[in-house]
C-alpha cells in the first residue's frame, strides 16, 4: 500500500520511508537539454530509441516529445532486479520487433547502478549489426557500478540509494509518481 504523509515530500510503500529527491520541474528542466543534445547528433539521421520497459516508459514518452527530430521507437522488457536488489541473472521478456541492422539506435533506460543489465543486454543489440548504438538513461549510479558498460547520455548521476517514482518502482508500487522519492532508510 502506498500513500502520501502530509508532508507531501515523504512517499511510503509498506514500511519503507521515501524522501523528495528530484522534483518533477528539475526532471522535466534535465530531459529537455539531453534532447537537445540527441537532436544535435542525429540532426538528419532517424534513430531508433529502444525503450527498456517497464521503468523507462515515463522517461522516454518526455525526452522524445521534447526531439524535434524524425525517430523511431521500439520497445523491450528486460529485467535483473527483484524488490531491492539484482538476481543476478537477466530475463528477456520481450525482444525488440524492429529490425536494427544499420539503424543508429539508442536504448533509453531509467536507471544504471551496477550496470549488469546493459552488460548483459548490449551484446545482443550489437549482434543485430546497428550502424550506431548509445545508451541514455534518466539516473546513473556511477558508485554502485560493478561493470564497465557505455552510457552517452546521463540526466542525473546520484548516489547508491535506492529510488522510486517516475516510472521507478518498489515490488511495482510508485511508478505513477511524477516525482523522484529516495529510500531514507537501508532497507532490512
């Protein structure tokens, strides 16, 4: 169950305490200068954006309202984490359907910590042979990375935390908040 205290800046989920950590003005202001930095590098080339569902659903439908460029879009559902913490495998659930070979692609993912996902899922994408591949996600976690795994475009570089809202959730609660709350408590 989650509800808001009267605070308005504190989320709780179960019996986990989230603060206010970026408001939905500085994650809107963050997203219109990354997309100004996409359409100055594919100005006249049509990427493709692989959305990774579910968590960066929120994140692209805004970053690619705000291109003024011609793109494609493409979904995929791939998944490493379990409530708080990676399983340490990754599960495919569901591949792209558009065809890559020669496209300039780039993945839009919520978040990168330890960067077992996009280690595990690059390889793949660069099997279908792109003309260019880039990652852009909405958070980073530069403490927490356990892989060396390419990131082109960063919103937000934050700490090892966990986080939720904006289309980040805990056990698939919180995704709907227009805001970023971070966990104020380690997690028992």
């Amino acid at each position: 169950m989650m509800y808001f205290s009267e605070k308005k800046d504190v989320v709780t989920i179960g019996a986990l305490d989230f603060v206010l950590y970026l408001s939905a003005r500085e994650i809107q202001n963050k997203i219109r200068e990354v997309a100004k930095q996409i359409e100055n590098d594919y100005a006249n080339e049509n990427p493709l954006f692989l959305i990774v569902l579910n968590g960066a659903f929120m994140f692209a439908a805004d970053l690619i309202r705000n291109l003024d460029i011609a793109c494609d879009v493409d979904f995929v559902k791939v998944s490493s984490y379990k409530g708080l913490a990676s399983t340490g495998r990754l599960d495919v659930k569901i591949a792209n359907e558009k065809e890559l070979k020669g496209r300039h692609v780039i993945i839009l993912e919520d978040i990168v910590d330890s960067g077992f996902t996009l280690d595990q899922y690059l390889p793949m994408v660069q099997a279908q042979d792109p003309a260019s591949l880039k990652v852009c996600t909405l958070l980073e976690k530069p403490e927490a990375k356990k892989f060396e795994t390419q990131v082109d475009y960063t919103c937000f570089k934050i700490p090892t935390k966990f986080v939720i809202g904006y289309g980040l959730d805990f056990d698939e609660a919180g995704r709907n908040l227009p805001h970023i709350y971070q966990l104020i408590d380690e997690y028992r």
